[in-house]
C-alpha cells in the first residue's frame, strides 16, 4: 500500500467530516420545514380560500421509480376569472401508477384529487391539507435542530481535538495535518 496511513489529525478529521455533514443537512431540513410551515401559516390566515376545479400531476421517470415533479391547477379566482397556477409545495410522492414522463389528472380518491381545497394569494398556491399538515409537525424541525446542533458540536471537538493536537507537535494551532518540523538546521 502506497502512502503513509498514519498522518496527523486522522482521527479527528474522521469524526469532524462527517458530523459536519450531518449538521448541513440538519441545517437544510430545519431551513426547509421552517419556510414552509411560515408560508403555510401566512396563507391559511392572510390567503384566499377556494376550490380547484382542475388538477393534474406532472409524473417524471426517475433512475430508481418515478415522482411526482410538479402539480398544475385551474381555479377560479374571486372574480370569477379562471386562473392557473401551480403548487408550490407538495407532500405527493405516489406517481399513481406512471413510469413515463406523463401529464395527468389526479386519480379520484388520492391526496390532490379535484375538488381541490386550497390557499392562495397573487404569487403563491398551496393545498389547505398541505399547509395544515405542516403546521402541525413538531417533529421535523426538531430532527433539523438536533441534527444540526449535534453535528456543529461533534465538528467543533473535532476541531479543537486537531488544534490540541498541533500544538503538541510544536506547529502552529492552524497547521492541523503538517508533520513536525525539522529543527536539525
């Protein structure tokens, strides 16, 4: 085997690169949770309440199975004027028995089967059992949390685990994985 296996901060960089891993995505599920359920709040107390007369799944193929990419609606706004819009967050990921890249009406008796109940304003569309479900979950923004706050921590022994141990090798506390210096002159 080519190569030294034994160089500085190998243990610490295997226990800091993947905490710092699992601390982005909790960062990302926290971020992603949060805006929805701000947006779904926003809309069922500010938003307009109607039906959707019309509603159709966007079905792509996928590598493994297929999903649902985008899902289209007709409704009429106040006025009465027809209008079309899209979901912008949804929870479907049944492709409803598709595997190639269809544009479809949504099967009776699934989640976004016309009539569609649903919250609006001018830019936004989401499906009222939609943002109600994502205002009740507790859950997920404390997985986000704790992911995040558990792997900032972990990285953060890491790091000072890498700085202890450049220290004692007679190197700067930044120079984590240089080997100690030659001194012979």
């Amino acid at each position: 085997m080519a190569g030294r296996v034994d160089w500085p901060g190998r243990g610490p960089t295997w226990l800091g690169v993947p905490a710092l891993l699992v601390a982005i995505v909790g960062a990302l599920i926290f971020t992603d949770i949060h805006e929805r359920q701000a947006t779904s709040r926003y809309l069922l107390s500010n938003g307009i309440s109607t039906t959707a007369d019309s509603v159709e799944l966007n079905v792509y193929p996928g590598k493994g199975s297929p999903f649902v990419g985008e899902i289209f609606i007709k409704f009429r706004d106040r006025s009465s004027q027809p209008v079309q819009g899209q979901l912008l967050y949804f929870q479907d990921d049944d492709p409803h028995g598709l595997s190639e890249h269809a544009t479809v009406p949504a099967p009776p008796g699934t989640r976004y089967a016309a009539p569609l109940t649903i919250a609006y304003d001018p830019a936004t569309v989401l499906a009222t059992v939609d943002a109600q479900l994502w205002l009740a979950d507790r859950r997920t923004p404390r997985i986000g949390v704790s992911m995040a706050g558990g792997g900032l921590a972990i990285t953060l022994v890491a790091l000072g685990l890498l700085t202890r141990d450049a220290r004692r090798r007679g190197v700067a506390w930044w120079q984590w994985y240089t080997d100690v210096p030659d001194r012979r002159g």
